[in-house]
C-alpha cells in the first residue's frame, strides 16, 4: 500500500503502468541541464510528473502529458546515455528523458509505447 497516494483512497483504482525518477531535460531562459524529477504514466496513457516522489498524491502534478498519438524513441544527439524523447502530438514541445541504466529506459519506453498505441 503506498501512503498518502490516492490508490489508498480509492482501492479499486488501478496501479499506474510505470513510474519512477527520470531525469528531465530543462531548456527555460532561466534553468538549463537536468532536473531528477518523480514520473508517473498513468493507465488512461497520461504522464504525470512531480519534483519528489513524495509529492504522488499529495500535490498536483507539475505537468500532466498526454501520450497517445505521440512520437517516442532513443535519442543519441544529446550525447548522454540512456536518453530518450517524447514529443506529444498536441503542443510543440519536445521532452527528453535520461534514465540511469538501459534496463530502466526500456522499461519507460515500452510502458509508453502502451500508451502512445492503445
């Protein structure tokens, strides 16, 4: 049971399909690099993220994505292992994501690839 997450109020909701931190790529006029941030990809194919784990239920999300229709797939222009983009099909905003191994990113990759073809 995970405390203070919605899933405990409401027990017949269904688990998400993936979450875990995914560091993400800032590219505002003020803040560039990566920022570790809590993912949740939730089973109607959104994807949430939070700036702690502790935030999942507690605070509303900092942004909520929605995944169907979008493009995903490894990136290596950037350089850095393990980094892979997502680029919704409503917005014209591109994400990166770098996970910490290989295993992790396929895990992300093929959960949202759930999402993007459901």
């Amino acid at each position: 049971m995970i405390v203070g997450s919605d899933i405990s109020r409401y027990p017949n909701t269904p688990r998400p399909t993936c979450r875990g931190y995914l560091h993400k790529r800032t590219q505002s006029a003020i803040l560039k690099g990566w920022r570790k941030r809590w993912f949740v990809l939730k089973h109607d194919g959104y994807l949430h993220y939070y700036k702690h784990k502790k935030d999942e239920g507690k605070c509303r999300p900092l942004e909520v994505t929605k995944l169907e229709g979008a493009e995903i797939g490894v990136d290596t222009s950037l350089g850095k292992p393990f980094v892979f983009k997502c680029i919704p099909q409503t917005g014209n905003r591109i994400f990166y994501f770098c996970a910490t191994s290989n295993q992790e990113m396929k895990r992300w990759l093929e959960a949202m690839d759930k999402a993007v073809h459901p």
